[in-house]
C-alpha cells in the first residue's frame, strides 16, 4: 500500500489549499479513508474521514471549513481546506486502515498571519 500526499504549501489565513492523496496497492472503493495532522509539539489529530459510501465526519474545527471527498475510479483522496487559519498549520497525512495503519509521507501546511 502507497499513500502520497500533495499540495501542501504557505497560504495566509482566510486563504484555501487543496490536498490530494493518491493511493495504490489497495482496493481504494472499499476502504475507508482519513486525514489527520500533526501541528509542532502536538500528537497527531484525526481531521476528516470518508467511508467507501460517502460518509463524512469531522473534527469540530474544521466543520464548515474543510470537506474531505475521493475519486474511486482515480484513486485518490481529496481535503479541501477553505478559510484557513494559523492554528491550521501543520503536516498533514493520509491515512487508511487495512490490517494495519497505513499513512502517507505528509505534506506541509503553512497558514501565516
């Protein structure tokens, strides 16, 4: 299983970055897919979740702000992020669960003031 993550970048605050995730090595359609993120000095948080339906949940900070989606015929994972903040700065990564946690290399969110 491959995760890579994309998109990242530096964006000021109320700006909007897309992260795209493409995976490989897996049945994607069937897998429930996650973002999560990890700030400096903080653990590692879920962000976003998708299951292979559709379903969406979200961390309460990001509600209105961030939508997570997928192209099952691509393969990829999707995180659109608008209205950013600082507090959002952080690695972001992808991850999925198949007899084991898979994630991503993680790329970098900068949101300056």
């Amino acid at each position: 299983v491959q995760l890579q993550a994309s998109g990242g970048g530096l964006v000021q605050a109320g700006g909007s970055l897309r992260l795209s995730c493409a995976a490989s090595g897996i049945n994607f359609r069937i897998y429930n897919m996650n973002w999560y993120r990890q700030a400096p000095g903080k653990q590692r948080e879920l962000v976003a979740s998708i299951n292979s339906g559709g379903t969406t949940s979200y961390h309460d900070s990001v509600k209105g702000r961030f939508t997570i989606s997928r192209n099952n015929i691509n393969r990829t994972l999707y995180l659109q992020m608008n209205s950013l903040k600082v507090e959002d700065t952080a690695v972001y990564y992808c991850n999925t669960y198949h007899q084991r946690d898979f994630w991503g290399r993680g790329t970098l969110v900068t949101v300056s003031s």
